[in-house]
C-alpha cells in the first residue's frame, strides 16, 4: 500500500514539494491543503485552514495519513508540528521551539552567540525613540529587520538616515508587519554574495542539499525593495575549502546548539549566509523550505524525496543516509549527504510576478499558460487561482515560476526564460538577469 502524504501550504514551494513526492517510485496518495491550480494536477487538494491545528488532527485520522510535511512558516511557528507529534503522527518540520529560530530574530542571534557563529553585530529596539537615537550611532548602510516573520518583506537595507527612518517607523509606530515588527534589530550591513544551504536532519543525522542563491530585490541588479524571492539557482559552484567551512563553522556549531538546548528539530533548516571577505556569516534562519530556493534544489535530488522526509520524521535520516553512494566525480567531499544530489545539472527559477509587488497589486487576471512543457521545464504555481468559469488566474504578488534545466547554467536559463516569455498575464515582470553570478 502506499504512503499517504498531507502537504500544508499553497504556494510556490508547495507545489515543487508536490511534484517531487509524486516523482516517487512508491506512488504515493498525496494531499495538499490548501494547495493551489499546479498542486491539482499531482494531489488532492483539501479545503483545510492550515492554522486550526484540531481540524489537520481530524483530517489526518480520518484519512490515515503516514507523512505530514508542513510547508509554510507561521502554522510551524504556532506549533502545528506539536499538535500532529502529540496525535502520533509523522511530521516532516520543527515544533514551535525549533520554528523559534525563524519566529524570533532576536531569539535565533542569541542561539548563533551561544554557539560561536559569526553573524552581523545588532541591537534590538521595541521603541522608535531609542532605534533613532541608537540610528544617529551606526554606520550607513544599515540593515533593519522585524523580529517576527514577515513573509520575507521585513527587511530593509537602508543606505540614508531617512530611510532607515521611514522603515523603523512603518514596524514600530505604524505596524506596517502586524505584530512581526513590533521589535526588531538594526544590524551592520555585510557584503557579498548571498548563499542559501537547506539542512535537512532528524536532529541527530544532517544532509545538506546543493547550495542555491536567491534574488530578492525587485529590479534587475539587485535593486528595488525586498521581497519574498525573484528567482534562483543551483548548484552554486564554490571553492572547495568553502564547504569545508561552511559545515564546520555554521552547519556542526548550530545543530549542536540545539542539542544542546533540548530543542527536538524534524526537518529542514535554511541557513541564510553572506560569503563576506572573513568568511561565511549567517544572515537568517528559516525553519522550512526556501521559497524559491526549494524550486531548483529538490529536483537535483538524485534519490527518492519522499523516503528521504519520511525517515527524517521517524528519526532514522542515518540509516537513509547510509544507502546513498556518490556516483558523481565533481560532488564536494566536504559537504554531508552530497551524494543524494546531482552537481552536474543546473535549474534555474524565473519568478513572474504582478505589477506592483511587493506593493499593491491587482489579482484574477487571467493566466496563459505554455504547452510546451516537458522533463527539463515546467511552471510553479505560486499566486494561483481557479476563477468561477473555471480559468486559472492570478492570485498573489508572485504569481508563477518558470522553471528550466540543462547541464549548464547557461542552458538552463534559457530554457527558464524562454519557458516564461510563453506565459501571459496582464501586468505580468520578471527579472532578466537570474543566475548571472552562477559561482565564486
């Protein structure tokens, strides 16, 4: 019999988790609640609010489900993981203690102090008084950020007092982010290339999937306003004592941090780093899948994705682990579980979104989809809906993602671009230079 899968979320990385469950030579019964248009195609979608934790419960007994992998932030942060644990069910993602890292900013710079990993110097404000005054002392730029989650939007990188200004204002004194900015931290600005690593481990055992990069500004050359991701790709070629370092000084130090502090973690955890002239410094945390990093790093999964978040959530990934043998000769030796990806294709994910994000935009315009869709390209769906006349339409600031492969990065995003130059809706931009900084 097959294994039946829930899937918690709607979006984007909903929708790539779906496609690689349903990859699995075990066939298994997929759900996915809410899901969205693209998950329809592989899953059964369910009508379930995601944050009423005793209603997932009630669907999972009824329909006997084996695996629940959470893909969202917030039901994490508010302890879904928690609820399903203490119903005995398997559950791919951290409880509210380990989704903490993510939930609390603040919280996740003290767990990088105790373990000894560099990060940016901060301090942390609840009052717009003392952030201004504390402004007039720091050097420009200056990174501000809400201490809750934010969807991604609650960062600022602020080259001029004003607007850092208008920035801490809009968390503290409007609540522009609800209660996600009702604190946050101004931090020392860090240069360099940005680096995304997904770890997935069972608290004890760890993986670490290809290195990926995100584009978060808007405009082309990293400029614009943050926002929840543009585009990314993978592999990211680095130099070798790179990996070396990258799992001695952040990956080893933040997971036995967590031991150390009793705090169970059952999935996986984004590190978000900035490859800075001393070295690797960790940015952020995520307790869940990147999005759109997820896009283009689980289909360079060379082994069964959903054997792999199963023994993860039993707590056997060693054992998993221990049936991958490396058949590639360019795989890192220093970068644990290397051997359950492919480092000799590249993906590439091109975000098409709609006019106006990550401001306001308007949403049901109707999708046009490419036919031509095939092995080494397909669409996510992101921002998706189905209208009453029964057309997809658009639904979110980002709305869909074009996603491309190839043996190079080059052809990859060709094929990524050219995939998205096929897909119509008004008001619909895109970035144009995805993936042109494709090593170190």
């Amino acid at each position: 019999m097959s294994r039946k899968v829930l899937v918690i979320g709607s979006g984007g990385r909903e929708h790539a988790i779906v496609r690689q469950l349903a990859l699995s030579e075990q066939e298994p019964s997929i759900f996915c609640a809410p899901g969205n248009p693209g998950t329809s195609k592989l899953a059964t979608n369910v009508d379930l609010d995601i944050m009423a934790s005793e209603a997932v419960v009630e669907f999972c007994k009824t329909n006997q489900i084996d695996l629940v992998i959470i893909g969202p932030e917030d039901p994490l942060i508010a302890g879904l993981a928690d609820r399903l644990h203490k119903a005995d069910f398997n559950v791919f993602g951290p409880g509210a203690m380990g989704a903490r890292l993510e939930g609390d900013k603040e919280f996740s710079k003290e767990v990088l102090a105790s373990a000894g990993v560099p990060t940016a110097r901060y301090q942390a404000f609840s009052s717009s008084h003392a952030a201004l005054k504390h402004l007039d002392t720091v050097s420009l730029p200056v990174v501000i950020k809400a201490c809750g989650a934010a969807q991604g939007k609650g960062v600022a990188v602020c080259s001029n007092r004003n607007e850092a200004e208008e920035f801490i204002r809009a968390c503290l004194d409007d609540q522009q982010f609800g209660v996600a900015g009702l604190r946050i931290l101004m931090e020392e600005c860090l240069f360099g290339p940005e680096l995304s690593i997904l770890i997935v481990t069972d608290g004890q055992d760890y993986c670490l999937l290809v290195p990926s990069r995100d584009h978060k500004r808007i405009g082309e050359g990293n400029t614009g306003p943050n926002t929840g991701g543009m585009g990314a790709f993978a592999p990211v070629k680095l130099a070798p004592s790179m990996y070396t370092e990258i799992d001695s000084r952040i990956v080893l130090p933040v997971l036995a941090e967590l031991r150390r502090r009793d705090i169970p973690y059952r999935g996986v955890l984004y590190v978000g780093l900035m490859l800075t002239e001393s070295g690797p410094q960790v940015l952020e945390f995520n307790c869940r899948f990147g999005d759109p990093e997820t896009q283009v790093v689980l289909p360079l999964l060379r082994t069964d994705f959903l054997e792999m978040c199963y023994q993860t959530a039993i707590g056997k990934l060693g054992d998993f682990l221990q049936g991958i043998h490396e058949v590639e000769d360019v795989v890192p030796l220093d970068w644990p579980g290397a051997g359950a990806s492919s480092w000799m294709r590249q993906a590439v994910v091109v975000v098409g979104a709609s006019d106006g994000y990550p401001g306001q935009y308007i949403k049901g315009r109707p999708i046009d989809l490419p036919k031509e869709l095939g092995d080494d390209r397909w669409v996510i769906h992101a921002g998706t809906a189905v209208s009453e006349d029964g057309a997809v339409v658009t639904n979110g600031g980002r709305v869909l993602g074009a996603v491309g492969t190839g043996m190079t990065l080059e052809l990859a995003k060709d094929v990524a671009y050219n995939l998205l130059e096929k897909t119509h809706f008004e008001g619909l931009i895109y970035r144009r230079d995805i993936g042109e900084s494709g090593g170190m």
